[in-house]
C-alpha cells in the first residue's frame, strides 16, 4: 500500500481545473463514480468572482481536492502560461482552503479534441438517424476545456491506482 496516498476517494470529490486567461475547464470525479467527468467550462470574470465560483463549486460538490493542470511545453520546461497556472494554483490553495496538487496537461487538449470530434461524429449520426423531430434531444454542449480537465483527471486517478513501485 502506497502510504502517501491511502485512499484518493476517501475525502470526497476531486475537481479538476484547466486554467486559461479565458475559461477554465472543470471536470469532476466523486467518490461514488470513481470516473472523471466533465462538469463545464467557467467564462473567467476576475480573480475575486473567479475564486467565489470556485468556493461555491466545491462546497456543492464536497470536493476535497483540486487538480489545476501544469501547461508545461513538450520538452517539459515551464513557460508563462505554466507560471500563471502555478499563482492561480497557490490562490485557489490559500482562498478555498482545499488541498491542491499541479497535474502536467501536455497534449490534454489534443487528446480532448481527438475524444470530442470521436463523440461530436456519433451524435451527428445518431441526430440525422433519429431524423428532424428529436431536435431538442440533443447533447448538451462538451467543451474542449472541460474535457482537457477530464483528461486531466482520468490521468490522475489512473496514476493513484498504480501499486507504489520497490525502490
């Protein structure tokens, strides 16, 4: 058993934040589920609106931890956008109180794309398979943001499952 870790579920759900200057995308993974899933994109206003959508986020959801991902460059050094992620990541800490760890998101956004266009492709079909009427039966709108984050955190709690390696 992996003693930095005992039970990642075991204090509640776990939100994960894509940061941008823009949005950031938000995905969720509670105890019961133990799936990561997107939960929606959050326009950004300013910092204090921000961290107040935030606060009010994790109390309706009982989230005990926060991921925010680390856009870090492909040869794994930090660029600005890196560093903004890491201050927003530091704020989050010291205004919601709720324990945050930095996850590296290269190529999340690619993979989001990639799962977006696979599930936009069967709905279209299965929209023009149901024929004109169903209109209003259509998915609700799956951001690239919120599916990054969910990457993110599927990629987090895969990690989390793997048996500590001997060293």
């Amino acid at each position: 058993m992996d003693s930095r870790e005992p039970n990642v579920f075991a204090r509640g759900a776990i939100l994960s934040i894509d940061y941008g200057r823009a949005r950031m995308g938000l995905a969720i993974a509670d105890s019961n589920a133990r799936m990561a899933r997107p939960l929606g994109t959050l326009e950004r206003v300013n910092r204090n609106e921000d961290m107040r959508r935030l606060r009010e986020l994790v109390r309706e959801h009982g989230v005990r931890q926060i991921l925010v991902g680390l856009p870090l460059r492909l040869d794994g050094t930090r660029g600005e956008m890196a560093e903004e992620a890491e201050r927003f990541a530091q704020r989050v800490r010291k205004q919601i109180g709720v324990p945050v760890e930095m996850m590296d998101e290269r190529l999340t956004t690619w993979e989001a794309e990639r799962l977006l266009e696979e599930t936009q492709g069967r709905f279209m079909h299965e929209e023009k398979s149901a024929g004109a009427k169903n209109k209003k039966k259509a998915p609700s709108k799956v951001t690239v943001d919120s599916v990054a984050a969910a990457v993110i955190l599927k990629e987090y709690l895969e990690r989390q499952e793997q048996p500590a390696e001997k060293t």
